[in-house]
C-alpha cells in the first residue's frame, strides 16, 4: 500500500493533480534558440570539449543516454545536440512554479523510481515524431561522482523503440558542483564529454535486450575524482571540503557512524578527532597517522560494504526517526502534510504522520518495490536533508531530525536490500544493473 487511503482522499478533495497524461511538445522555436544560446555560454565558461564519435550525418529519430552528474549535464546536452533539440525527462520538483516553461521546451515529467508507463508512451510519441528521447538512466545526481546502477528495462525499451542510441558521458561537472554541496559552483576547467554513436538500428535488430545491458553498463563506467587527479584539475576552493560528511557518514579509523564534520578544506571525525585534508586534486590525506583511503569514491564503497553486511545478516534499520513531511503533488508548491516517524529496515521504508487537524497519512515502500531511493542534501538550503518517496500521483519529501542518521545510509541500503531480495528470488541482478 504505497499511500493510505486517507491521505489519498484527503490529498484528492483538495489539491489538483499533476497532470502526467499530457503528451510532450516539440520545444517553442524561440525558447530553443535561448536555451542553446545559454547552454553555449556555460561550454565557453567551463571551456568544455565535446568530442563526438561516429556522429556524422545521426539525425533523430535516437535516443540520448547521459550519466548525471550536475544540472550541467543538460547544458552540454543542449550544445552537443544542436541544430536539434531533445525531449528530457525531467523530476516533478524541477517543474516547481515553472511547469509552463518545462512543458514548452518539450520536457517529460517523471516521479523518481516509478514504473511509470505513461513516460514510456510520450518517450515513443516523441521517437514516432522523429524527435531525441533524452534520458538520464541513473535517474538521479551521482552521489559521489561515480556510476548509480542502471535499471533493467531500459534493454528492452531500447529493443521495442528500434532506433538509434547515442551516449552523452561528460566529466568533471561533479568536480565543479558535488551534490554533496551545491551552494556554489568551483568554476572547474576544462570539462569535457564523449558524444557517441553506440547502437545503430542494425546493432538493435541483432542483439538480444540483456547484450544492450552488458554493453551499457560498460560504458557508464566514470569516477569524477580519478578523472580529476588523471587530468590535473586543480580546485583552489577554500570550502572544497564542506558537505562531504554528507556522503561520508562513518568514520574508517573508528567505525563510527554520524559523528562526521567538514570545515574549509577538512574533514573530521567527532568521535576519535581524527583529521583528513582535501587536497586540491580531489584526494584525502590523513592530517596525522595513516590514511586508509586517499580516494573519495573507496570511503564509499567500503560504507556500501558495511550496509550490504547488514543487510546479510538482517539487521539493517534506521530505527524509528521523527520526520517532517511536504508534499508535491502539483508544481505549484510544497504542501506542509504533517510530523511523524520513519521507518527503514529490512521491509523497506514506513511514514507515519498526523496532520494538524488530526489527519493520519501512511507511506508504504516495500523493498521489491524501489531499486533505488533519491535523496537531497540541504535540500532548498534551509530544510535539511531529505529521502524522497514517490507514488504515481505524489512525492513525499521526508526529513528526519532531531536524531543522528544518513540519507545516504539509506540509500545504499535500498539498493543492498533491493540486491539481496532478488538473490533470494533466485533473479539476481547483474552488476551495474537493477
């Protein structure tokens, strides 16, 4: 039960639906013309190069695969894309109080790790159109600069569409604006993306749905912070550390978890005081004995394998949070729904809250039924940390408060308790795949 039936009555009688049902558009020629113009000035300013394989004479009808790093992406999509200009499939929060805007530049809205059909018939509208179906299939802002999984449909939808696909990979828009800390950008540059012809129609006939996978799975293969070091990128940020105990909650010389700060160019554990500095390549050193991992990207994987240990041995929970809950059910703004609990363990998420008027709403997420969670840091600045939970008609943006935890904590075992349910099923998923 994904949304109680008195919250979705309640939320019916008094708030108009987004209406997802509405077929794209094909970009107003005068928006287009300042989208490109804008998405041009940002290539010049991060002195971007975009590179493009196999290229000559692809015109759409394709579909336009990207990883997704920072709001960038789309900017570099936009130039490597001209004269043409794609359908993206966009978050109901990035319609917020601009939904005539994102619809008519030809934009596709989705609630994040939904299967949602209704997106799979406007991405063959604007295909039947002979228009570019743009998707970022991480479906999310990478959290530490490194490949999310892929889901697994997206073989057999690239199958049933038979036409072309193109890969966008760009590097360096982590380095220049971590989602761990998004108050500022840090003017990285060069940055530069690979346009590629990867599958032709030819290609699609022949390969099976699973050999799209394979194939895809391996190129969506990129670490920002190896990039960074591999070409010399220099960040002189002098707040290049700060936010990073957000996707580095548990420290490695004590295993403590949430006891984690950052200030300037350092990062520290509360709990034992040990120290690491940022450097401006994007490593870490140990201000004083050892340094277990110097790269970013292995801090988060040995977290990963903590939570997977976890998940093994059927003890994961966050216990019981108190939280805050808005709603989004439209682009017109948040809606205030209620204080409660969060629940995720081993059955997945649990929201219970009680409105003002005394109103009880439930969110339910079973763990088959999300391979992945988004969450937000700072999100809008000033509301703390956040684990979105989405239905077809809703997004419930849920901050926990006034105990120590981690979003991130819970994303990684969203996706641990998503692997191990399918083990048990006995259909595993296959690496970089979910």
């Amino acid at each position: 039960m994904p949304i109680s039936k008195q919250a979705k009555s309640k939320m019916d009688d008094n708030f108009k639906r987004f209406d997802m049902k509405k077929p794209p558009r094909k970009c107003n020629p005068v928006l287009k013309v300042v989208a490109q113009a804008g998405s041009y000035i940002g290539i010049l300013k991060h002195h971007t190069k975009i590179k493009k394989i196999g290229m000559e004479g692809v015109k759409p009808p394709y579909i336009l695969l990207g990883n997704h790093n920072a709001f960038f992406d789309m900017n570099v999509s936009i130039t490597a894309t001209f004269p043409y200009f794609g359908n993206y499939i966009v978050a109901i929060d990035g319609y917020l109080k601009r939904e005539w805007l994102l619809r008519a530049i030809g934009c596709i809205c989705k609630r994040k790790f939904t299967n949602d059909l209704t997106v799979i018939r406007h991405l063959r509208t604007v295909l039947n159109k002979k228009g570019i179906a743009a998707i970022y299939p991480e479906a999310r802002y990478s959290l530490c600069g490194t490949t999310a999984p892929l889901p697994e449909a997206l073989g057999k939808f690239i199958k049933l569409s038979g036409v072309p696909v193109v890969t966008l990979i760009c590097h360096g828009h982590h380095i220049n604006h971590p989602f761990w800390n998004t108050r500022h950008e840090r003017n990285v540059k060069p940055t530069e993306a690979t346009m590629k012809l990867f599958f032709t129609k030819e290609d699609i006939e022949k390969l099976s749905a699973d050999e799209i996978n394979d194939r895809l799975v391996k190129e969506f293969q990129y670490d920002e912070f190896k990039w960074q070091k591999d070409n010399k990128i220099k960040v002189d940020c002098k707040d290049r550390a700060v936010g990073l105990e957000k996707i580095l909650y548990q420290c490695p010389e004590c295993g403590k978890e949430f006891m984690m700060k950052s200030e300037g160019i350092h990062l520290s554990c509360t709990a034992c005081n040990k120290t690491w500095e940022m450097t401006e390549y994007g490593e870490l050193k140990a201000v004083d004995g050892k340094t277990r991992f110097s790269h970013i990207p292995d801090w988060y994987e040995w977290e990963r394998e903590n939570v997977k240990r976890e998940v093994a041995e059927g003890t994961y929970s966050s216990g019981e949070l108190p939280v805050y809950v808005k709603s989004l059910p439209n682009a017109r703004g948040y809606i205030n729904l209620g204080k409660g609990t969060l629940v995720h363990d081993m059955n997945g998420f649990k929201v219970n809250i009680t409105s003002e008027d005394g109103k009880a709403y439930e969110m339910v997420k079973t763990v088959p039924s999300m391979y992945s969670c988004h969450v937000e840091y700072e999100y809008l600045f000033k509301d703390g940390d956040c684990v979105d939970l989405n239905t077809l008609e809703d997004t419930w943006y849920t901050y926990p408060y006034d105990r120590p935890f981690s979003v991130t904590k819970m994303a990684l075992a969203t996706e641990e308790l998503y692997y191990d349910y399918r083990r048990k099923i006995g259909k595993p998923c296959k690496p970089g795949l979910a």
